[in-house]
C-alpha cells in the first residue's frame, strides 16, 4: 500500500521561508505524480495553492511556489505571513488513483 | 465562476444509505471531471472517487477501494449536478465529503464547502 508521507508539523518565522515535502513511502515522486498542495485552515474547505507540480490556482500569490526537489515533491513558501499558519495537504497521482498525505501543521512564530 | 455545492448529508444508520449531490456552475461536466474527498473528524483528507465524462457521454470512474462495490457516482439529467450513492455505510464513512473540479487529469483546483455525513446507531 502506497504511504505518502509529510512532515507532521513546522515552523517558520514571520517574514522568513519554509519548504515542506512531500514523498512516497517506496520510490520517488516525479511531475508524473502530478504533486498537488492545498491549505486548510479549522472548519474551512480546503484551498487549492499548487497543481500539476508547480500551477498555482487562480488568486495564489506568488509567495507560494512547487517543484520537485530530489524524490519529494515541495511546498515553498517565502515571506511567510500570520495567516499562513494552516494545514497543508499534499496529494499524489499513484498508479491511476490519490492518495493523499497526512498534512503538515504549520506555525507561524 | 467556477462553484460547485455539496448537499445531502446527514445521519443515517449503519448499513443505510444517503445520495450526496454536488451542483456546478462556471464549467462544463463534458469537459472537467470531479473528484470527491472526504474528511473524517479530526484526521486528513481521503481522496473518494473520480469521474469524468466525455462529450458521447461516456465517462471514466474509479474510487478508492474502501468504497469499491458500495459507492457509486452518477450525473442527473440536467448534467450539472453529480450525486454520489453512498450504501451500506459504516461508522469509518463519517466525514465532511468536498467535491472538487478536476484541473484537467492534474488534480484539484476548485472545491466545494461539503457537507457531513455521519453514520451512527
């Protein structure tokens, strides 16, 4: 059974960058994964911030960004903002179905 | 505007049934599909179902395989409301269920506010 795994939680300064992965239990993630990233804050839908690896949606600033980095797929945000402090998900396209992460509870401090 | 709205959640019993729908507006069932996601309380996101139609009106479907044989996504005939068909329910099933609109086979990019189920005695 397909794991995808992140890093439970973390923290980034007001103003400073943080990066968070996203990987497969066994093998490598690739854009062939189709990597998306979503932010969920308590009691709210989730929201949509990267697909297809690094296509962010409509209304995303620039400050969040994806990409591959070795075998994970990466959430990197800069400038990280109080209201950034959220869940992120990340989710991957594994053979022919999702699965999604376990999220990363993220603390802006 | 690309919306889509979950409705028909409740509580149903172990074994019941319930017919979820998600209405959309902004976009084209012929040419985007939906996934539908859920959430149980207090855990992550659990990717459910997919499907996607073609302009013959065929359709691609898959779903995770806890809901395999139990589950079943259709389109109403008005095509742009989906329902799924959601039987022999367990207490594992509780969850917020989201529909989200396909980013063209990329993955998720607009979701709705979804809505609860919960199965209990």
């Amino acid at each position: 059974q397909t794991v995808v795994t992140q890093e439970p939680s973390f923290s980034v300064s007001p103003g400073g960058t943080v990066t968070l992965t996203c990987g497969l239990s066994s093998g490598s993630v690739s854009t062939t994964s189709y990597p998306n990233w979503f932010q969920q804050t308590p009691g709210q839908a989730p929201r949509t911030l990267i697909y297809n690896t690094n296509t962010r949606s409509s209304g995303v600033p620039d400050r969040f960004s994806g990409s591959i980095l070795g075998n994970k797929a990466a959430l990197t945000i800069t400038g990280a903002q109080a209201d950034d402090e959220s869940d992120y998900y990340c989710v991957l396209h594994v053979s022919g179905m999702w699965v999604f992460g376990g999220g990363t509870k993220l603390t802006v401090l | 505007q690309v919306q889509l709205v979950e409705s028909g959640g409740g509580v149903v019993q172990p074994g019941g049934s319930l017919r979820l729908s998600c209405a959309a507006s902004g976009f084209s069932f012929s040419y985007y599909g939906v996934h539908w996601v859920r959430q149980a309380p207090g855990k992550g996101l659990e990717w459910v179902a997919f499907i996607r139609y073609d302009e013959n009106d065929g359709y691609y479907v898959d779903y995770v395989d806890s809901v395999k044989g139990r589950f079943t996504i259709s389109r109403d005939t008005s095509r742009t409301t989906l329902h799924l068909q959601m039987n022999s329910l367990r207490g594992e099933d509780t969850a917020v269920y989201y529909c989200a609109k396909d980013a063209g086979f990329y993955g998720m990019d607009v979701w709705g506010q979804g809505t609860t189920v919960t199965v209990s005695s």
